[in-house]
C-alpha cells in the first residue's frame, strides 16, 4: 500500500497533517508526516501531543534537556526569539515534553537554517503555510502591514526562505517535492501584496511547477463560520507537456471553488 509523505513548515499544531490524516483513512491508504518545522514552543508541544502515536516523555534530567534545546531557535509567543534563561526556568516537566516533541515530530524548528537537502528525497506533499501577521487586515489595523517584500524581513517574508530551500534542491539535483500546498489569508491577492504573489507563482513555474489558486469558504466545507482562505496547489510538471496537460485538463474539471457541502 502506498505511504504518502510530508513534510509541513510552518507546522503550528498540525491542522493540515491532521486533515490529510483524515482523508487518507477514508481512502484506505497511509500516510505520515516526515518532517515538521515550527519555533513556538506552545504550537510545538501541542503538535507532539495532538498527533502522538505513544505516551512517551523522555525522563531526561534538567541538564541534558538544556543542552539539546540550546542548539534550537525557539519562541515563546511565535513573533521573536526567546532568551535561553526563559527556556531554563521552564519546569522539568516541560522542559522534557518541549524535547520529546522536537525529537518526535522530527522538528527542523528554524525555516532559516533548513537546506535543501534536509527536505527527503521522493516526497509527495509540502506545506507551507508562513506566517500572515504582515498580510492580514488586522496587521493592517495595527500598522503591521509590511506585507511580503523580499527586503522586508518581516514573518510573513519567511516565504522566501521556501524558495530558497526549493533552488537549492534544483540546484543540487535532487528532486522536488510532487505537490506544494499553500494555505494563507485571501488577502495575498490584495492590491499591496499581489506583486510579490505573482512573483512567488512565477518563481515555482521556473522550478517547474503548475499553480492553481482558490479561495474557499469554510460555510461551504460544513464548519459553522464564515472564514475565506486562499488555498494554492502546485504540482511539480518539470518540462514535460504531457504532465502538464494532464494537470490543467484536472484543474478545468476540479474546481474546488464550486464545492458545495451536499457535494462532499
């Protein structure tokens, strides 16, 4: 039986490996998360408890819990780097919980430092939701609104660092990730922010990428609240026009923006 793979940056708790988890069961194939990458302490500890196969927390003494989390860039709030002091004054049990879930969920923790070749070879699904503080209208709201620009250096500018780690790969000749999902704030295709949209798209079709954007309503997927997100899948074609019409021959007959809640 086929095992689909994947690998989520910017994994927060794990809703999409969740949701795949789910889709996979109802399908009667397996799938397993093989490497995340997340830097917020809270969202790296729920991960671990939320998508745990066993009980295990490591017994480690409160030393050897400092020296492995001192290699990390870790957060307390997911917004800036937290002193090591705060890491140490963390309570054994913690301390030994915060380890487990690095260890477990195979965590990269810092997006900067990940290369190319840390992502596995033959990979079916990498996700990679960034950050939208920078993008959002509440950002806006409090002046935060930076957007996306490659010289921003903003949270929500860690989507480059995705591109990075995409040319390295081409650049080493290893091969691509079969297909990349994007979840994000529809406000991407604002008018601030839709040049740096287009250039991300532009850059995945130079990777050999085909790209398609939706935005879906969660009313429409049977969850009770109005909350619109752009989705975008990108599936990897290289140079092969077969693959590619096969591709948008799908996409003309799937459009996942027609989904009603009766349909699924």
């Amino acid at each position: 039986m086929k095992k689909f793979t994947m690998v989520e940056l910017f994994s927060g708790i794990g809703a999409q490996a969740k949701a795949f988890s789910r889709i996979c069961q109802s399908k009667g194939t397996s799938f397993e998360t093989v490497k995340t990458c997340e830097w917020d302490i809270h969202a790296i500890i729920a991960y671990y408890l939320i998508h745990r196969k066993d009980n295990e927390i490591y017994n480690w003494p409160k030393e050897q819990c400092c020296s492995y989390l001192k290699k990390f860039k870790l957060s307390n709030d997911g917004k800036k780097l937290v002193n090591f002091s705060t890491i140490q004054s963390l309570k054994l049990n913690i301390l030994q919980l915060l380890c487990t879930a690095i260890d477990k969920t195979h965590n990269m923790v810092d997006v900067t430092t990940v290369k190319g070749e840390d992502i596995p070879n033959n990979l079916d699904v990498l996700t990679y939701s960034f950050p939208c503080q920078d993008l959002s209208n509440v950002g806006n709201f409090h002046h935060a609104n930076v957007g996306i620009d490659r010289d921003a250096h903003s949270r929500s500018g860690l989507l480059w660092e995705v591109e990075r780690i995409l040319k390295e790969r081409k650049k080493m000749g290893l091969d691509m990730p079969k297909y990349l999902i994007l979840e994000n704030v529809t406000a991407l295709e604002a008018q601030r922010h839709l040049h740096n949209f287009e250039d991300w798209q532009n850059q995945l079709v130079s990777l050999g990428y085909k790209n398609k954007v939706f935005k879906l309503d969660a009313m429409n997927l049977g969850i009770p609240q109005h909350r619109q997100r752009l989705i975008m899948l990108s599936i990897f074609v290289g140079k092969d026009s077969n693959k590619l019409k096969i591709v948008d021959d799908y996409f003309e007959s799937h459009n996942l923006e027609d989904l009603r809640l009766e349909m699924i």
